[in-house]
C-alpha cells in the first residue's frame, strides 16, 4: 500500500485567497507577452502569472518555448515553474497532442497488460540501493502576522524551505528508519517539509493504483508526446470502497501564533488529523511497446466536509544507472495539498506545493575481493 503523510503546521486564521484568472497556456503566453511589450518589470510580470489558474497543463515543451521566446525574468521564470508543477495534473491542450489514431481494444489491453508486469514484477527486480530524495517546499502563507492581529494579504506562493533525505529501498521495497540506532539517537531531528509528503514512488504508488483499478475504472485517455517519445495515457477513476490508498493529514491550530518562521510557544496548539483511504481519479503513462510507466498522477476525491480539500500526487520515472545497469525509477515528484476554513467570512485556504528531484541513485551493498596467499 502506498503511503501518504501530510503534516501541516499553521495558526487556525489563514488569509482570504485572491481570486485567480482562469486562462489558458496559450492566453497566458499572450498575457506575458502584453506585459513585456508594457516594459513591465520582472516583479510586475511574476504577480500577474501567480494570479492565474490554468485550466490546461503548462507542458515541459512549451514552457521551454515560452521561456525561449519571452525571455522573462527570473522571478518570472520561477512563478511560471510553479504554474507548470499545478497544472501537471491537467491534460495537455488538445493542439499539443500526436494526431495519431486511438489504438484498439486488443492493443489497449496489451498495453495495459505489460503496465502491470512492469508495477508487479520489473520494479521488485531493482538491486538495493540508496538514492537522495531533494524537495523543495512552497507555501502561500503570509510570512510575517503583526503583532496587533491583522493578517496581510494572501501571498503568492513562495519558497519555504529546501529539505534533503537518503531513500534506502532493499529487498523489492522503500524502508523506513523508524527506530534509529542508540548510536544516532541523540542526533537532532532533520526539518522537513509542511504540507504534502511523500512515499511509495518506488513501486507501492504503481501497485496500488492498477491493483484498485480492476475494481474501478480505467480508461483510453490521448496519445501524449514526452521526452522519451509518444506515450499512452490511461485515466483511471477508482470509488471508496475499491481504494487502497492511504492518505494521513494532521494539522496544529495555534492561535497565540505571531510568526510562522518561529514557532516557539506550543502550549496552546490542538492537534486535529484525518485519516483514510479516500476515491481518487488520475492519469497513467506508459511506453506503449514496453509497458513502462513514465508518469502516473493521482488526485484524491476527498469528502467536502474534510479541512484537506487537495492531496494530490504526479510521479515522473525516467532511466537511471545503478551497479552499471539500467533501470527506470522516480526521477521527479509533486505533491500538493490544500487546507480549507469553510467557517471563516471569508473562507480561507493554504496551499502547499513539494517539489522533489530524486538523485544519486548508488548499488547498496558490499563487495568482497579474495586475494591468493603467498
């Protein structure tokens, strides 16, 4: 089972969102553009693309080309980066996609059946190996509350923290170090991000997905082009009572709060948490002459009574050497979540955004050398 671990620590008032421009990339493209003819400054143009909210995704291609040819600057570049993380979940515009004919049934089928020979059998093939898992986190919360308790405007989203870890995955699975030696301790506790983190990249993720999919729904979606060539993408709806995917959110509410880069006086923090396994939708892709999966998104159908509005997940996979050998394995991740405050006037939301880059894939293990006696 994959396993989802959300831990969120912010005061129970949170800013009132700043209602977003639906647009599309094109029209987004045309917006820069207008703005950059204006001589806007770099500042002006990175406000405007955070108020917008895509409704298709801002693909790697085209934000290359967008880049390429505007040539914004880098707090533009940065906030159309981020534009392109939240839009991964969406389908590209239908003008980016191969003209190629839908395949048929039989080929459906085959595809979909090596997709789940490569989750069940090539993933648990991987050596032991260690890897680093770098994430960078961002969030939308003021940075600073005054001290009489007026909460400024809402801000963009904007880097919180950059966190690095070690993956060790043996044994045809992701361990954990939940019970560190006598040794280690008393070593200080690592930081980690807030907001959505992550675990399962490695095989759970994919194992669960097709494992509920036969009890749910999975579907031809589009032809895809992808840096590794056109791909096959399959959407996949699984209901509640099929779901095995384990989402765990817990937040803190403190009112007493007055920064949140010094949370120091806990004493008046409640602790609230939700867990379950809601229905979720998403996406598939996969080499459709291997089966490999090159990326898989998923987004949960949460109850709308739930604080956690989003705890959404895509994962790129890509080729990686370990021990001389080829293999395919997460090479990037985001994970997104937002909280919701239906109660307050005006409602209020947080949203965070984890950004990781997995690196440094090395074999884990030991060699042995016998040498002859002389």
């Amino acid at each position: 089972m994959s396993r989802l671990i959300l831990v969120a620590i912010f005061a129970a008032t949170i800013c009132p969102a700043l209602s977003a421009q639906h647009m599309t990339p094109d029209q987004l493209r045309g917006m820069l553009a207008a703005q950059k003819a204006a001589h806007k400054s770099d500042g002006e143009m990175a406000g405007k693309v955070a108020t917008v909210e895509l409704t298709e995704q801002l693909t790697p291609p085209a934000l290359d080309r967008l880049e390429a040819d505007l040539q914004p600057g880098p707090k533009t570049v940065k906030a159309l980066d981020l534009q392109a993380d939240v839009s991964g979940f969406l389908d590209p515009p239908p003008g980016e996609l191969p003209t190629k004919d839908p395949p048929d049934a039989a080929t459906r089928e085959q595809m979909l059946r090596r997709a789940i020979e490569f989750a069940a059998i090539t993933m648990h093939r991987m050596p032991n190996f260690l890897a680093t898992r770098a994430t960078r986190g961002f969030d939308d919360r003021p940075l600073q509350i005054s001290l009489s308790g007026w909460y400024p405007a809402q801000r963009d989203l904007h880097l919180a923290g950059t966190f690095t870890e070690q993956i060790t995955y043996r044994d045809g699975r992701e361990v954990f170090d939940e019970a560190p030696s006598e040794q280690n301790s008393k070593a200080p506790v690592q930081p980690s991000p807030s907001g959505l983190t992550t675990s399962g990249e490695f095989g759970p993720v994919l194992a669960t997905v097709i494992t509920d999919a036969l009890k749910g729904q999975m579907t031809w979606s589009h032809w895809e082009q992808t840096s590794a060539g056109v791909a096959a993408v399959f959407h996949f709806q699984i209901p509640q009572d099929a779901s095995h995917y384990s989402v765990s959110f817990c937040w803190v509410v403190a009112p007493s709060l007055r920064s949140y880069r010094h949370i120091n006086d806990m004493a008046d923090a409640q602790f609230n948490c939700y867990k379950g396994t809601p229905a979720y939708h998403g996406s598939i892709s996969v080499d459709p002459a291997t089966g490999t999966v090159l990326r898989i998104a998923i987004e949960s159908d949460l109850p709308p009574k739930e604080r956690l509005a989003r705890a959404d997940l895509f994962v790129q996979y890509g080729s990686v050497e370990i021990g001389g050998r080829t293999y395919t394995c997460p090479v990037r991740s985001v994970a997104i979540s937002l909280i919701r405050f239906p109660d307050s006037t005006p409602a209020r939301t947080m949203l965070s955004l984890n950004e990781a880059t997995f690196s440094s894939y090395h074999r884990f293990g030991a060699t042995v050398r016998v040498l002859p006696s002389h």
